[in-house]
C-alpha cells in the first residue's frame, strides 16, 4: 500500500481490512494526480494514515486520513464515502474537509523581523479558531487526522511558492502547534515547530543550528557515559527500568528559550535531557529519591508533574543534578504510560484495542475544556478581547498554585490573587479584599508563581473594582468583574442609550424610539443579538453597538444622506458664568448637566434624574428617555425649578452645521457668526459623504433671541443644508 505498509497497521488485527479498502477507493479516486512536487497524489493521503497508524488510532481514523482530500479533490462525493463506508467515517472526512477551508491573509506578514512581524488580521485568526473548536468539540479525531495532514505539508513545503510556504508555515506556528501541545502531543507540537522555524525565520534558524551543531554532539557523547551510571545506581535499589535514553531538546522551543536567557546558550541546561522510563508510578519517586542520594540536585529545578499534571495531562518527574564531573543534566523520570502519553497527548486515549468499542465521551473527560472553549467563543462571536483571552487562558503557559487546603488552582503566567479567587468561586472573587502569599500580605495584582499558596481575605461589604481590569489575566476574572459593572451601570446605560438611540432617529428621521412602531422594533430585534427592546437600549449605551448602526438597519444605507427636517427647538445648554440656574429638592453639592435629548430651558418644566457618577442630569418633565428611566427607576428621580433670573446669559451651545462642500465656506460662516458679535469658542469640520460635511461651532450667545437669529443667519448661505443643535 504505497507508503502505507501493511506491517504498519497490523495492530488493527481483523480491521485492518477497512483500512485497505479505503486505500483502493482513494487511489483510484486520485488517479492520475500528482502533488507540486511531482509525486503520485497517493503518496499525502498515505503518508497522513501512516502518521495515524503510528499514533494507534482506530481503523475508521485511519481510514478517514487516507479519504480526507477525496471530496475537495476528485469527482466522489460524501454521499459515495458514506455508502462505502458508512456515517462515521463520512462525518470524519467532512469535518477535516471544513478545517481545509481556513482562511490565510495573502499580504505578506513575514517580511519583517520575527519582533517586530505583523500579524494576520484578527477576524481571520478568530474565524480559524473558531473552526478548529468547533471540529474538536464534534470529535478530536478530525483535528488529529488535520494535525497529521499538516505535518505532512510541512515535510513537503518546499515544492510550494515561497510567500504561501510563509503563510502555511505561521498558521502552523501560530495555530496547529498551540493545539497539537494543549492536547499533549508534544512530539507532534515539536515537529511542527521545527519545520516551520527555518521557513519563517532562516537567519536565526541557522545561526543556531550553527551553533547546536558541536553542543549537541558533545551532550550526546557526555549522556552515553551517564547511562550506564545511572542503570547501575537504579539496578542496585531493584528498581524496575524499561529504558534510559536521551533527548535532544527541539529547535524552536530551544530558540525561545534562548530569548528569555538573553541569548546565553551556557545557562541552558536541558540542551539535551535524560529520560529514564521505570516500570510504575512508585518507582518513579523512588528512582528520584536515588538519583539524588548519589548527585546533588540543583536547588529549585526539581519538578513533580506526576502529583500535579500540567493541564495538556503531561506526567513525569523532573529534576536536575550535577552529574559525572560535575556537568549539570536534566533528567525526567516516568513510566512507559506517561511517556506515551507525552509523546502522543489525546491520541493515546484513543489507541485502538481490538474488539473495543470506540467511544468519544469517556476519553475526552479529561479534557473537558475542549467543550468548554467552544461554548466559550460561542457567548464571544466576533471580539477581539475573544482573541487576547484566549491566546492567555488556552495558549499560554501556565502555573499551579495552592489553596490553603492544599487543593492546586491551575492559573495562566501572571495571573494575580484576583485570578485565583475567581478561579476558586465567583463569590470569593467578588469580596475579594485583599490576599496573602505564602502568609505576606501582598497588593492584589501581585504576580503569583508556582507553588505559592494563596489566601484570600474577604470582606462581605467589598465590590469588584473597575481597577482589577486592569491586571487580571484569566477571561473567567474579566467576564464576572465586566458583568457585575454592567448590572451596575444597567440604569445609566439605559438612559445613555435612549439619548443616543433619539439623537440619530431625530437627526435621519425626525423620531424617537417611544413613536417607534412594534414591527420596526422586532426588526431591530431579528438583527441584533438581544432578547428586548431594554438590552438593546442598554447595549447602546454601555457601546456594545453603534446607534448608526440601528438606523442603517431600520432604514438602509442610501437613506442617511438625506436627514429629515427636522423642527429645531431652541434651547439653552449650559450656561458659561458662575452659579446654577436650577435647585434639587432636597438635593445641594450635586453637579447638574442639561439632558442633551430634550434640552430644557427656563420655564419648562424639568425634574432630575440622579446618576451614578456624574450628579443629576436635568430634563424636561415630558422627556421621553425621562418617562422610560421613571418607570423603571422612580426612586431615581428628583424633582427641580428653575431659579429666578436664569434665563440670562452668555451660554454655551454647540450647533452642527449640515453643508454641502465649496471652498471658502468655513470662512462664510465665521464670518455671520462674529458679525453678530457672538463669540466662537471652538470650531471643527468632519466629512459625513464625499459632498456633504459636517461643522462643529461652539458658541457664546446671551439668550433665546440671539440663537434664533443666528440659526436665521447661517441658513441664508446657500450650501448649509441643516443647522440643529448638538
């Protein structure tokens, strides 16, 4: 079977049948194809089940790696791979087939230096992500059967044009590796790594093959005549070994570790380690308590991923000793389940056994999070905070820390007592007053390390704070302390979002939302991606959508470049001199700001609606945003009067001025407007098509009066299509 021997699945037993027939139907499928390089199409397809094969998958993985192009590259279809071969196998090709569709930005991103290179376009990175959680949750085989693809593009890269082997090579780097190490497949992840280092960075790949070249030689000469001291030191104490061999360290990894030692190839100690593999769990504490009897163990380097897993379920013991002549070792110690486990990650838990049903639900408890990432992206569709979340609570490396009760908290690099105290309970997080690390007090952004035990103080009358965004690192943290300040905030973004929601459909249709009718309401609601009319006002006001974006939806693009009439009530803002021209019952000391979206004046009748943080904002008593906030927050209302003499002026007022565009224009209306003596505060323009322009003037008047004969002024220059207060 071309590269794919029989030999090689002979594991199948009885199986190994389905996994030959597929064979036969791909080849003849492919016929006649050849890959870039020249070789016989067969040789991928085969090549991709040899990889899987090798991993002790089941023959329906197999089988579906050698189909896995058959539909996107010849006449068969899934409804001919599903007669063939049944559901199964037919859902496998799909899913990788869908995974082949993620998309690569074309501009080239990979001219620059590996510090200062730009990344691919943030939408495109999430939507490829989003596609591989997807494929995980369905079934982790389809994302094994695309990383065993993949490693076989990459042994195969050169046939292809240099930019697209760039870009193939940084996807791998920047999204196959990642996943191939959270599922534990390190050898996989390592492989990857390398082929994609050169192609990407060659200057630095040489230069560091360059210099590995001699080290390597020597570690491995200097590893042989440890062996047998080691094999002799374990044999002595009856400890059961399986095998002792070295392991050269990959090059990426070793690049990036030269990156945080400065580039100091002395002060890397596990250029090349020692794996010794025993026979059971206990013989590795014991083969670790000898080592160290016989060579003193360098403080601070000795590790027990077997009592504490990393979370990619990576087991063994780690330590380093000074060893023959005093030369410094890493040696990891594991049994041959952990080794295999290390090398090969999820796929293990799917080594096939004959005569074994396959089932996906037992084998992926322990790696739960796939679920619980894809329902994560699911709640964050298109963000970009989606994206830095993620690359810090699913890429990252990460840290184990302590409860006081011992129990161990599985934390991203730089998390702080804030992190963990979501991590442990939502409530904790929320009182969370303060911690102590290893019993010191410290602040709560304080970055925990490994092995700190942390404890938390609480204080049942404590709040989450809009400063712990600041340092918090884990999604969960960020998310509970966003929610809590949303719920908070819920009756200003409320009223925020009527303001800004009014403005635009008084400015393009001369409305409001309380005139709004119920079918354009549920248009809105079909569009967006809330319950009710209240979460939309709110998302509105907190930013979470555009209110232009509501109008486009309501109304259409083409419709915005011509506003409404619109009637122009004049009103007086904020008045520039000393003193308040408006009195709270029962109310002093407060800041008061004129509501925007009715704009009393002196003689309306107003009332004050009391904010959270910037004092009460004072509106006409038949405000529309007003009656809306009063049925929902009554005891937030005030009531107010206007101070006698209030109407006198100079007050401050900002008009927009609608124009069509001609030069000289600016210099026509500051010329109206200081030929009525008014004073210009501020000016500025802003293009809203490519005819029409919008003018910002900030103005001085002393009154109603005054107002009403500049808008009658402005509007006698031909080009001002509009002007209306802001």
């Amino acid at each position: 079977m071309s590269n794919l021997s029989l030999r090689q699945i002979t594991y199948l037993g009885s199986d190994s049948g389905l996994v030959e027939k597929a064979f036969e139907f791909t080849n003849k499928a492919h016929e006649g194809q050849k890959r870039l390089s020249g070789e016989t199409y067969i040789t991928h397809p085969a090549a991709v089940a040899k990889f899987l094969a090798d991993w002790k998958l089941d023959p329906q993985t197999v089988a579906a790696g050698l189909l896995h192009d058959v539909v996107d590259d010849t006449s068969r279809t899934l409804n001919d791979i599903e007669k063939e071969f049944g559901k199964e196998i037919a859902f496998l090709v799909n899913g990788v087939s869908k995974l082949g569709k993620l998309r690569i930005p074309k501009e080239d991103v990979l001219i620059r230096p590996m510090e200062t290179r730009k990344r691919a376009p943030v939408d495109l990175e999430i939507e490829n992500l989003r596609k591989m959680f997807f494929a995980m949750a369905q079934d982790i085989r389809v994302v094994m059967i695309k990383l065993a693809d993949r490693l076989h593009n990459m042994q195969t890269l050169g046939a292809l044009p240099p930019q697209r082997q760039k870009r193939i090579a940084l996807e791998t780097l920047e999204i196959f590796a990642p996943i191939a190490n959270r599922l534990g497949m390190g050898e996989i992840k390592g492989r990857l790594e390398d082929l994609a280092f050169p192609c990407l960075y060659p200057k630095e790949s040489a230069w560091l093959q360059e210099h590995l070249a001699v080290k390597y030689g020597e570690r491995e000469r200097y590893l042989e005549e440890v062996k047998p001291a080691l094999r002799e030191l374990l044999t002595k104490e009856k400890i059961n070994i399986l095998d002792i061999h070295s392991r050269a360290k990959h090059y990426w990894s070793f690049y990036q570790k030269l990156l945080r030692h400065e580039m100091n190839l002395e002060g890397i100690y596990d250029l090349v380690a020692m794996r010794v593999i025993v026979g059971t769990t206990e013989d590795c504490y014991r083969a670790l308590g000898v080592m160290h009897q016989y060579f003193k163990p360098l403080p601070g380097h000795i590790k027990d991923y077997i009592a504490f897993p990393k979370p990619n379920h990576y087991r063994s013991l780690h330590t380093t000793c000074f060893c023959l002549r005093g030369k410094i070792t890493e040696i990891q110690i594991k049994t041959r389940e952990m080794h295999y486990e290390a090398e090969y990650g999820i796929a293990s838990h799917w080594a096939y056994k004959e005569g074994v049903q396959t089932e996906n639900a037992p084998r992926l408890r322990k790696f739960a999070w796939v679920q619980q990432l894809y329902e994560w992206q699911k709640s964050q569709p298109g963000s970009k905070e989606f994206l830095e979340s993620l690359k810090i609570d699913f890429f990252k490396n990460r840290i184990f820390v302590f409860t006081p009760k011992g129990d161990v908290i599985d934390l991203p690099e730089g998390a702080t007592p804030v992190d963990f105290a979501y991590a442990v309970h939502s409530d904790i997080g929320a009182k969370c007053s303060g911690a102590k690390v290893n019993g010191k007090l410290v602040p709560l952004g304080f970055n925990l390390a490994n092995g700190d035990v942390i404890e938390i103080i609480i204080d049942k009358n404590k709040k989450p704070s809009r400063d712990w965004l600041e340092f918090v690192k884990t999604n969960e943290a960020k998310a509970k302390i966003r929610e809590f300040l949303k719920q908070e905030s819920r009756p200003e973004n409320f009223c925020r979002g009527i303001e800004l929601l009014n403005k635009e459909l008084r400015l393009f249709r001369g409305t409001t939302l309380a005139n709004m009718s119920k079918d354009k309401k549920n248009a809105l609601l079909a569009a967006f991606p809330y319950k009710n009319m209240e979460s939309l006002i709110i998302a509105a006001g907190e930013g979470e959508i555009s209110p232009r974006d509501v109008i486009k939806t309501l109304f259409g693009e083409t419709e915005l470049l011509v506003p409404a009439p619109q009637k122009i009530r004049l009103a007086i803002p904020k008045k520039t001199g000393g003193g308040s021209d408006i009195a709270l019952a029962g109310a002093t000391g407060i800041a008061l700001n004129i509501a925007k979206c009715c704009m009393p004046v002196p003689g309306d009748k107003i009332l004050g609606y009391i904010t959270r943080d910037r004092g009460a904002s004072i509106h006409r008593s038949d405000c529309n945003n007003l009656i809306e906030s009063q049925k929902k927050w009554p005891q937030k209302i005030v009531e107010a009067t206007w101070i006698k003499n209030a109407a006198k002026g100079p007050y401050e007022v900002t008009l927009e001025v609608l124009t069509e565009d001609r030069v000289g224009l600016l210099r026509d209306i500051t010329s109206t407007i200081s030929a009525m003596r008014i004073n210009i505060r501020s000016c500025q323009t802003r293009a809203q098509t490519s005819f029409t322009h919008a003018i910002l003037v900030k103005v001085e008047i002393s009154g109603l009066e005054e107002l009403e004969a500049l808008f009658n002024q402005l509007k006698q220059i031909k080009e001002i299509v509009r002007v209306s207060k802001v």
